[in-house]
C-alpha cells in the first residue's frame, strides 16, 4: 500500500518513489484499519507531502554495469499558504546482469536482467482551512527491459536433442550458473506501465475526523518470452500485442475517527472495482514438432530419437501436425467488486491496560469470461484423437503407447478441444474478518500485548489452460478442458504475544514476539515454466519468535541495529488435493516453499564530524538467510543453501546536509543465490507419477533452470540539497 491506496500486484510500486516519510511492516491479518483486507500482513509506505517552505533536491548516480541515473525533486508553496506542491522525477539504466548466448536466433540481445525505466510523481496539498486537508497525487513509471532468461543449475539427458536441432550448443552443458550466461534464441522484452491518481480528504467533524481516499489505478505489462530458455527454438511468447496484463482498479475509501477519554473508535467503508484484461499466446517455434517427436521416439539404443516421427505416426507432411508461429491465442477479462465495512476500537481500561477489538465484513464478487483460440485449429493433436489417428499410431508404436503420445500431442496448448471455446464463471465470498488485543504496560519502557486475529484472502480463477480425464479438476491426466478454473478463499487464525522495551534511558530498544499461525486453503503460487498456477493447499501452520534490537550506544553517533526471526513453516500433512500426477507430492509435512527456518539481520551506522562544517557517515549491514527450497514442488534441486548478503556505504557531506557524496555497494561479498528455481518446459521428468509419490533422484531426468539473484554492484552517489 502506497500513501493509502492498494496496489494488486507485489512490486508493481515499490519502485522509486522519491523521498520517504516512513515505511510500516505490520505483521499478521489486517482489515480492521485499511480499506483493504490482507492475510499475512501490510506494507504501508507513506511519501513525504508538499511543503509550504522552498526546497528543492537532485542526485545523480554512476555504478558498476554501466548504471547510470538522475533525480530531483521539488517543493513549495503555490498559492500562499493554502496550496503547496512537490515534484519529484527520477531516470535510470543500467546494463544486464546476465550475458545472453542467442544462437542462430531470431533473438540479437546480449544481455538479459538490464535495467530501465523513468517516473515523474507530482503532489498537491491543499489547507483550505484549520479543519480540512486535501492532499492529490498523480504518478507514471514506464520499464523497457529484458526480462526474464534463466541459467541452467543442472542439466538434463534432453539437452542432447535441443543440440542436435540448434545445430550448437542449446543450454550450459555442465550447469554452472554463477557464469551468468542464458542460453535464449528469442527475445525477452518487458514494456511494464504503472499510472494512477488519488485524492485524500482529512475533514474535522465535531464527532471526530473523516477521512476519504479516492484513487484510480491502471497497470500494464506487456511481454515476451523464450519459453523453453534454450537456443533451440521449441517454445515462445511473442510480444506483439497479444501477450499482456492490464489492471485497472477504482477505489474508494472512508473512515471516520474518534476518541473521548476511555475509548478510540473508528468505523470504515471501502469498495473497490477491479478490472483484469489479459491476453495470452503461446506458440511453437521452428523446432517444436522435431524436438517433441525426438523425445516420443528416443531410446536408450537411440537418444536423439528419430526425425520426423510425428509426421511418420499422423501421416502428415513434416512440420505441418506443429506449424512454426501458430499456437494458443487466448483472452480472459475478470471483473472484481469488492465491498467492505470495518470498524477498530479500542477500550482504555486503565492508564496502563488497554483492549482493542476489531471486525470486518467482506462481500468480493468476482466474474471471468474466457475465450480460447488455436490460431492452428490444433491440427496436431487433432488427428491424433480421430479413431483413424490412433490405429495408425498403435500400428506404429503399440496400443499400451498411444495414451502417451496422445498426451503429449495434446498438451493444453494444442488442444484443439479448447478451440472457439468461450466459458463464462462467477463466485462470490462473503466472510467476517477481525482482530482482538489486550496490551499492559508495567512501566513507561515496558509494554506487552497478546492478540488473535482471524484473517481472509478472497478466492479467484486462474487464467489458464487446464485439462483431466473428465473435465474436473479431480479428474486424472487426460485431455479434456476443465471448466472450473476457481481456488478458493484463504484463511488464518493469528495468535501473538509479545513485549516492547525502551531501556536504559531509552538508549535501548529491544521488541519480541512469539507467534503462532495456521492457515487453511492456502493459496500457493506454482510456477509451471511457462505460467503461474494458484493450487490450494488445505493447511499450512507457522509458528516461531521475532525480535529485534537498537541500541544508541555511548560512542556518539554510533547506532547497532539487528533482528531475528526463527520460523517453523509446514505444509499439512494431507495429500494435495486435485493432484493426480503427485507432483506435489513432497509438499504434505514439509517445510514451506521460500521459508527459511532462520533469519537476521545486523548493521552499524555511525556519524561523526569532520573539522568545522563536514560530516562523516559510514553503514554496514548484513541479511542471514538459512535454507529453504525455491521451488513450489519442493524438488531437492532447487535447494538455496544458507547464505549472507552484505551492504556498505561512506558518505561524506557538509554538516548542514545541503551536499553530500557516498560510495556504495550491494551484496558486497558476491553472495551467490537463487531467487527461484524451475523445471525446464518439456525438459526430462521428476520420476513422481499416479502410481509414484517418492522422490528418486535417479529418475530425476529434469533440467533445472533458476533466476538468480543479484550480483555485487557498487558505485558512487552525489546529491545536493537547496
């Protein structure tokens, strides 16, 4: 959340917004004082208002990777002391992190994870008088970057067929992904709009004060992709205008707030119209229809398979079944209303002894219309489903193998089932959500709180193509398009205790909690390669302590800083459901995907003058992480191992903070790790089956493809104040 308004999507503003007033991390379910309801929890970024008095900054920025960047920005009054502005603009490039080899092509890019884009951001504050402030905001941010090649961390048996068809080297043949070196013949252009403007009213009302949050928000990203990360050319995205995401969300926010001398009340409305226009393709390359025939017909006597076969088995002419450029054309437009009403009060029982009690109702309806297309007709597997088709391949292969080559020539993608196919789906939740806490303190410097709060996330639609054995999401492998696409809502029932403590003369702070969670109907985000599935998972429990630590020590401006987390996260220990195929079978009784056990954090700042009118600061700071698994189906190779990521920075600068220059650096020790690991589209098999639910690493055939994290990057920053 940025200056009170929600953004849908995680990251989609947390860009460069300028200069910050605050940034807030509140943990656990919340609903009870915002607009909009979370599960786990709230980042509510707050930028710094016009000013009435003149003030104007700029910087600029040279790194390492050729980064470059400027910004600057600007306050004051407009209109005496009742309208004041502030501008803030900002630009910045960089070269990739990763080198890109394209092969034969069509693809010429060199360099993948690059970076670059540009905002502008203006402010209006308006004080008409001493019982009301109006504060208007309008923001653009525009990205035009390569985005996202993959690197190999292990390479699988199928890598000599992608050789054989790219006519060189398809993928790293001994997997070492810290050479940063993508293996891509196609492009991987990224084009991502963020818009919007909002308007808060603050209103002082004899009963108290009303507060109004109007926004309109409008997200775009349109993409390209290499879809099976190799220079063989099986699998693309084409951005081309029909391969985008585009969010337009109205919104509309009141609260009105009081207090009197035992109670702090607030009541609250919000609803929000969200509209979700996306248009998908997925489209063979040059080499899909030899690299998949190779794979149906390869051997251990034969491993690169025979040319042709599908063309053999279907009877048609070569690379006709698979045309090169056609594919899945599909449309899905979701529309979301959300309507809420929340209220957060809280009892001052004594001086020292408070209770807080908090309630929410929510009514979300959401609708998906969907309209699928095969620009090819699917005439691949088509022929392969007439009785026709299938005693030619039985011939061929024998009877016990045409379920197998009927699946893999009838992947969602070129099933001509899902052709002219328009379905249309509604659901809506209505849920109560809220929050209760009793809070003491023993002393000015001691303060301790234990809480519940039950906490919902909405269901919705996956926007994607999914088949079974009859048309259910229960159903076994088959090729029968499913209608209902849904997952349901997510809950959590939150449990806390915890203490504050100012000490020593407020020289020291130091905060802990212990904490206990269990959600159920967890919506996990599965990464498939070539798209994002949303699976629910029927319990996940979290419990563990968080604590963290400042301490303004006797040294002048000297500060120690560290935090601590310690996390037990597990899946239940229930079979998914709706997982024929087992394969996410390690999940029952695991650790959560992405969920380290431990970790923390430490940093010393410290500042100190340098002769009459300079001023010195020095900051280092370190992130712990302990290991987890990247992947969202636990597969032992996409194991991140333990590491820590060091930051610095020394400035020097006038004491009066009107100049001011820093060398910098990220991940100063170059600590190798991943962001997310994931199988390689059509690339080998986990072994896992209907009939095998444990993990063998010897039938592990899978290439294992990871975006990785950043690299160290340093540089040096000027800035300047007016």
């Amino acid at each position: 959340m940025i200056d009170g308004v929600y953004r849908p999507r995680n990251g989609v503003g947390f860009g460069d917004l300028g200069e910050m007033e605050r940034i807030e991390v509140l943990k656990g379910p919340q609903g009870t004082l915002f607009g909009k309801n979370t599960s786990a929890g709230v980042i509510n970024v707050v930028t710094k208002e016009p000013e009435f008095g003149f003030g104007a900054s700029a910087e600029v920025t040279l790194g390492n990777y050729d980064a470059k960047g400027v910004a600057a920005s600007v306050t004051g009054p407009l209109m005496g002391d009742k309208l004041a502005g502030r501008l803030y603009v900002a630009a910045r490039e960089r070269d990739g992190f990763n080198d890109v080899i394209v092969g034969a092509g069509p693809s010429a890019r060199k360099q993948d994870a690059d970076q670059n884009f540009y905002t502008v951001r203006g402010q209006l504050l308006f004080i008409p008088d001493d019982q009301a402030t109006f504060r208007f905001i309008a923001d653009y941010s525009r990205r035009d970057e390569n985005c996202c090649g993959a690197v190999q961390i292990r390479t699988g048996p199928t890598a000599g067929i992608l050789n054989l068809l790219s006519g060189g080297t398809a993928l790293a043949p001994t997997a070492n992904p810290y050479d940063r070196v993508a293996y891509s013949n196609r492009g991987a252009p990224a084009k991502i709009e963020d818009k919007g403007v909002s308007l808060q009213g603050d209103i002082d009302l004899p009963i108290g004060t009303l507060t109004s949050i109007s926004a309109i928000r409008q997200w775009r990203t349109d993409n390209g992709q290499d879809s099976d990360f190799t220079t063989a050319d099986i699998t693309y995205r084409n951005k081309d205008g029909t391969n985008y995401s585009e969010f337009t969300t109205y919104s509309q926010e009141l609260r009105l707030a009081g207090k009197s001398d035992k109670f702090d009340w607030m009541i609250g409305a919000f609803l929000a119209d969200e509209r979700l226009e996306n248009r998908a393709n997925f489209l063979f390359g040059n080499q899909y229809e030899q690299y998949l025939g190779r794979l149906l017909s390869r051997s251990a006597a034969n491993p690169a398979g025979i040319p042709n076969f599908i063309a053999l088995l279907l009877n048609r002419a070569p690379n006709t079944s698979f045309t090169p450029g056609q594919g899945l054309y599909d449309r899905y437009d979701q529309r979301a209303k959300t309507v809420a009403l929340f209220t957060n009060e809280t009892w001052h029982v004594t001086d020292a002894f408070e209770i807080t009690a908090g309630l929410r109702y929510t009514v979300e309806k959401k609708d998906l219309a969907t309209f699928q297309t095969n620009s090819d007709g699917g005439v691949g597997c088509g022929t392969a489903l007439t009785p026709a088709g299938q005693a030619r391949m039985a011939g061929i292969v024998g009877a016990a193998a045409v379920g197998t080559i009927v699946g893999n020539l009838c992947l969602p993608w070129a099933n001509p089932l899902f052709n002219g196919r328009g379905t249309s789906q509604e659901r809506t939740d209505k849920e109560w959500s809220g929050t209760i806490k009793a809070s003491y303190r023993f002393s000015p410097e001691v303060f301790t709180y234990a809480s519940f709060a039950r906490g919902y996330k909405g269901g919705g639609f996956n926007l994607d193509r999914t088949q079974s054995s009859n048309g259910l999401p229960s159903g076994g492998s088959g090729v029968t398009p499913i209608y209902d696409t849904s997952f349901p809502a997510e809950f959590v029932d939150s449990y806390e205790l915890g203490m504050k403590n100012t000490l020593f003369n407020r020289s020291v702070l130091f905060n802990v909690s212990l904490f206990q969670q269990k959600f159920t109907d967890f919506q996990l985000n599965t990464f498939l390669g070539t798209s994002f599935v949303v699976r629910s998972i029927p319990e996940v429990t979290s419990k563990g302590v968080d604590a963290d630590f400042m301490w303004f020590t006797p040294v002048r401006g000297l500060v120690i800083q560290s935090g601590f987390t310690y996390a037990d996260t597990k899946y239940g220990k229930q079979p998914i459901p709706n997982d024929p195929g087992n394969a996410l079978a390690l999940l029952p009784g695991s650790n959560l995907s992405l969920a380290p056990k431990y970790s923390g954090s430490a940093s010393v700042t410290y500042e100190a003058s340098v002769g009459d009118n300079l001023k010195a600061r020095f900051n280092i700071g370190a992130k712990y992480s302990s290991e987890y698994n990247t992947g969202s189906d636990l597969f032992p190779p996409k194991l991140q191992k333990a590491f820590t990521v060091v930051n610095g920075r020394v400035g020097l600068g006038s004491d009066d903070e009107r100049w001011a220059v820093e060398l910098w650096a990220q991940n100063l020790l170059n600590e190798k790790y991943m962001q997310v690991a994931f199988n390689g589209p059509l690339q080998g098999g986990s072994g896992l089956s209907a009939t095998q639910n444990t993990y063998n690493p010897a039938l592990d055939t899978i290439t294992y493809n990871a975006f990785l994290g950043a690299p160290r990057t340093y540089g040096v920053t000027l800035r300047s104040k007016f």
